[in-house]
C-alpha cells in the first residue's frame, strides 16, 4: 500500500506542478496581451534585419549587378502588374525593404482610408539591405528605361547615406560607390571564398539564420501557437538571437572581405578619405543630388516622386529610448554611429533645399519622438511591428498628399 500510496502523491504533485506551471503561463498570456505585445513580434523581429548582401544571399539568392552592385534576381519583372493597379515603388535600403514586408496591410489600409476609390494598391518592395545613394537612382533608371509600369515613386533613405558612407569615407573608399562592406562580401562570395577562416564564418551564418527561419516556418504551420504572444515573445527572442549572431559573423566576413577592397575596384580621388566624418558634406550633397535626379527622372516620365527622410535613434531628440533600446538597439560608439547626428543635421538642411526646388520631400527623422514604448531592434536603424505600423501611418498620409483626389 505504501508503494501504491507514493505513487498517487506522485501522481497528485506533478499534476499540482502541471496546474501550477499552466497557470503561471496562463497568467503571462494575460499580461502579455494586456501590455499590448504584437502577435507578429517574432516575424518583426526575425525579418527586421534581412541585408540583401548578407552571405547566404550572395551564395544563393543574390547576383553582382553591373551599375548597382548587388541586386536580386527578377527586380523589374516583379513591378509587373495588372490594368487598374495602383503601383508604389519603394526604394531604399532595409529599412524601407522591411517596412513593405512587414506592414503592408496598414499601409493599404490607411492609404485607402485617405484615398477611397483609388482601387488595389501595389507596394512593391526595391529596398535592398545596404543600399544607398545613387544605387537608388541607379535603380529608377534602370526600371524607367525597361518600361516598366509605375505610378508612384517612393524613396526612403537618410541612415546608410550617413553612416555607410562614413564607413566607406574611413576605408578610403569614395562615398560614392556601394556600401564597401557589403559590396566586398558579395564580391568576395561570388569569386569564390579564398580562406578557410571565411569559409567557417559564412557556414556559421548560414546555420544561425536557417534556424530563425525555422522558427518562422514552424510558426506558419503552427497557425493555433501564433495567435499565443507568449509563444511569439519566446519564439521572436531565440530569432532574433539567432540573428544577431548571424549578423555579428557576418560582420567579421565582410571586414575580412573589406580589407582588400580597395585593390580589387576603381578608385576616385577626394581630400577627405580616411576620416568617419570627413566627407560628410559630400555624401550629403550625393544624397540631395541623387534625390533631385529622381525627381527629374520620374516626372519627366509623368510618375509622381516623393522622398522621405526616415528616423533614426542616433538623432538627438528623436525618440526617448527604452531601457531595452538602450541596452540592445544603441551603440553610439560605433564611428558611423557617431556620424548619424551631424550627417542629419545636413541632410535635414539640404532635403529642405530640394523642396525649394520642387522635389516633394519630407522629414520624418522626428515620427518617434514621442513614443516611449521600445521600437527599435537592433543597433542600427530598424524597428518592431508597431514601429513600422507607426511609419507605415505616416507614408501612407504622405504618398496619399501626391495623388489627386478622385471626383
């Protein structure tokens, strides 16, 4: 009987330990959803920082393009759409790659709300981790001249125009050209990978993102989970550790990859190389240049254009950062870091100088500047779903000012 008696206190104290623990999780649901967490979170997280050059794009997704450096496959075909449609082209970097991914829905619904009548709205997302000016200018030019169907020209930019360009100004590579770390991993992965060190770290990369996509799949499949947000939260933080990882080692193959850069392409002459924020007033002036290119170009073939200078984190006043921002999403320490505060300071000035000059240009560097709640993701640039609900919000009202309203 004793052993009979063990067992039912067995029995009774693991359900008791089974209530209790469901109960606990039941209580974190709660608050969770209380708090207000996006259910979307972990996609949000997962996707917020998806480089197009990063190194299992250039080994399998990614192809060397003869004007922009890096692109994807099948960029002008995807523009293609049916009679009736209103298409958006949105240009940029990641940034504006992610906020179409993530937030395409509010950006359709809320341009609907402005515009009603305007019928199916096409977001097409051009924005490409890493890109800045002229690769964007460079990419109107190439979809203008295939004939490819837009009605709207939307470009996003302003961070990696800075801090991208710095690094580039710091390697001694001109502002001008490609993002020299991305543009020397792809150049570096599609001439074949020459050391072994690179070889692992790549590998390892491939491995850690593989594994938040997993997450992201299993979450798919698992469609009764995902409306869970304590399943999201869990699920969303092992991904975006995953990435972070990733990107860390990613890192490390593209400053490898970007040590011999210089050699390896064309070289343009200018007195402010080899300093973070020695050219910053000549990257400015590429930027303002590039964008009033666009203007010219998509006006001159009857298509709207607006420009829109996106938040940043590194931009005095620009949002009071979270305890988890400041911990996770704030390295102002970083040398193009450092330069995003005084490069927007020029590129404020000289964006209010193209709409002198009729460029629809507008500065949304200061959306967040009231919002406390945490954003931002990483120590970059990019945010969460509710940050990019909150942009998306504020596009939308925007591209809505430059379509006529219908009778």
């Amino acid at each position: 009987m004793s052993g009979l008696r063990r067992t039912r206190e067995l029995a009774a104290s693991t359900a008791l330990a089974l209530a209790a623990t469901a109960a606990a999780l039941g209580v974190a649901e709660i608050a969770l959803r209380q708090g207000g967490l996006a259910a979307g979170e972990a996609e949000s997280r997962a996707a917020a920082f998806r480089p197009a050059a990063r190194a299992e794009d250039a080994l399998t997704r990614e192809v060397l393009h003869p004007f922009l450096g890096w692109s994807a496959r099948g960029d002008a075909s995807a523009l293609r759409h049916a009679p009736g449609d209103f298409a958006v082209a949105v240009l940029g970097g990641s940034v504006a790659g992610t906020l179409v991914q993530t937030a395409r829905d509010e950006l359709t619904r809320r341009l609907g709300e402005l515009r009603p009548g305007l019928g199916r709205v096409r977001w097409i997302q051009l924005g490409r981790g890493g890109y800045k000016q002229p690769q964007q200018a460079i990419f109107l030019l190439e979809l203008l001249l295939l004939g490819t169907p837009i009605d709207l020209v939307l470009n996003l930019d302003g961070y990696n125009d800075i801090a991208l360009g710095a690094e580039n100004a710091q390697s001694g590579v001109h502002p001008l050209f490609p993002s020299q770390a991305h543009y020397a991993g792809i150049l570096d992965a599609v001439q074949g990978l020459r050391d072994p060190d690179s070889i692992r770290l790549v590998a390892r990369g491939i491995e850690l993102r593989a594994r938040a996509e997993r997450v992201e799949t299993w979450l798919r499949a698992k469609r009764g989970l995902a409306r869970s947000h304590l399943v999201m939260l869990l699920a969303g933080r092992f991904a975006a550790r995953w990435e972070n990882q990733a990107r860390a080692l990613e890192s490390g193959w593209t400053g490898r990859a970007a040590g011999g850069i210089r050699q390896r392409i064309a070289a343009l002459p200018e007195a402010c190389l080899g300093r973070a924020q020695g050219c910053l007033e000549l990257q400015a002036s590429i930027w303002q240049r590039s964008s009033l290119a666009m203007h010219l170009l998509a006006t001159g073939f009857g298509i709207p254009y607006l420009h829109l200078l996106q938040p940043n984190q590194y931009v005095r006043g620009a949002k009071p950062l979270s305890p988890e921002e400041l911990a996770s999403a704030y390295r102002p320490e970083y040398p193009k870091n450092a330069a995003v505060e005084p490069g927007y300071r020029l590129l404020r000035a000289k964006g209010a100088e193209l709409g002198a000059r009729g460029v629809a240009f507008r500065d949304l560097s200061m959306l967040f500047a009231g919002v406390r709640e945490t954003l931002y993701v990483d120590d970059c640039c990019h945010v969460n779903r509710r940050g990019n609900a909150l942009l998306a919000a504020a596009v939308a009202e925007q591209v809505a000012e430059q379509i006529p309203a219908r009778p």
